[in-house]
C-alpha cells in the first residue's frame, strides 16, 4: 500500500514520529503537503470536507486507501502492526500506545518553555512567562519524563523500549532526544548523564541505515524557529 501522509510542510513539528517510522520500515508513502500548493491544497481539502462523516481536526494524518487516521499516537498505533514496529499481542501493542501517549503529553511540554501563555502570540510578548516556564520545566518535568523513560529502558533490558525489538516507541524518544539537544544544547549536555540509557538508544537508532540515510536526505526538514523546538539562547542558561 501507498500511504499519503499529510502534514504542514516545512516544520518537523508532530509530524515528523510518523515520517520515521515511516522512513525506518521503507515504507511507501508520500509527504503531499511538501509536493506544492496542489498538496497543501489537498490535505485542507480533506480538512474542509463537510461530505466526510470522519474528518481530521488537524493534520497530521494519513490516508491508508480510503482510511483516514488522524492525531499522531493514533496513526502511530495504527502503523505499528502495518510496519512492524509494534508488539504483535494486544497487550502489547497497547503497552505501546500508552508511551506514546506519554511522549504526547512531554511534546507539550516542550512547546510550553516558549510559548506558555498562547499560541497566538509571539515569543518576545511572552518572554518572562517563558523563562519561569523553562526554569520549572528542567527541574521538574523533564527529569519525571525522561526518568521514567529511562525507567522502563532498563527494566525492559536496556536496548529497546517495548518488547524484545526496536518499535515507533523507539523511534519517538530519538526524535524527543534529537529536539531537546536542538533547543536547549547546554541544559541537555548537563542532564545526559541522568538518563545514559535513552542516550544509547537515541544513538543505536541514528545508526540504523534507513533513519542514517533518511537524516542526511533532503526529505529530513531542518529544525528552525517554528515548530515544537526552537532555540532561544536565554531559555539555555
């Protein structure tokens, strides 16, 4: 199956879970916002149609034939026993879903240091709130995340997240690893050494060929100023 995958185009954003697993299990699949206006246009056209009893609220989502799975954990949970990157039991392919539903909850998190009062406004018309924001989020959240993460790495073995083989669990913790090293370089550099396990695993998977190769492609968008990570020099003291 050719899977049509829809998201904004030039942001990593929550899109960017579902392009590795995706890119890991050499999937067939096509990033059509990124194909020009006629692909923007078609992912608002699947947004806007008021014929669909079904419609997505927000990209991403994925059109799998005449399916349409929208929100990130939930074409994730869709695709893992497509791609073969989720337990083939029920208990655990839920086990998984769980965590993923947790990386959903630390993304937010994320997106909060720079913009805790709305979306709607700029970084610089919220810069205290952001600065506190940051502060609670390195003393507090991360090390609660990241800590039970590292948790669960060890108790499963230490090499993968979920069962016995790598799994989009996997995959999303390099992503969250790549983003927080993008973001704040000096705070991730200091806290590393509290979660060695998720640091091994973030560089077992950059290793693997398909995600080596998918990283150096063009296909790969850069992390920037948009999106969930973005670097503010005085939110990395």
């Amino acid at each position: 199956m050719r899977y049509e995958f829809y998201y904004h185009p030039t942001v990593q954003g929550r899109g960017e879970f579902v392009r590795l697993a995706l890119e890991e299990a050499g999937a067939d699949y096509v990033d059509v916002a990124r194909k020009g206006k006629a692909g923007a246009a078609a992912m608002f056209k699947i947004i806007n149609d008021k014929r669909s009893a079904r419609p997505p609220f927000a990209p991403p989502f994925l059109k799998a034939g005449k399916l349409v799975v929208a929100q990130t954990a939930n074409i994730l949970f869709y695709l893992g026993p497509q791609l073969k990157l989720s337990p083939r039991d029920e208990a655990g392919r839920l086990w998984a879903h769980q965590l993923q539903l947790s990386i959903t909850d630390l993304v937010v998190e994320i997106h909060d240091t720079h913009h805790p009062i709305t979306s709607w406004l700029y970084y610089e018309e919220q810069r205290p709130a952001a600065k506190r924001r940051t502060r609670d989020f390195w003393r507090y959240r991360v090390p609660k995340f990241l800590g039970y993460f590292e948790h669960i790495l060890q108790r499963n073995g230490g090499r993968y997240l979920v069962g016995g083989r790598l799994s989009y669990v996997d995959l999303s913790l390099f992503q969250i690893i790549e983003g927080l090293r993008y973001a704040f370089p000096k705070r991730m550099k200091r806290f590393e050494k509290k979660v060695p396990g998720l640091v091994a695993l973030h560089d077992r998977v950059a290793a693997r060929p398909r995600i080596k190769a998918y990283m150096a492609s063009k296909r790969r968008i850069p992390f920037s100023q948009w999106g969930i990570y973005r670097y503010f020099k005085e939110l990395d003291a």
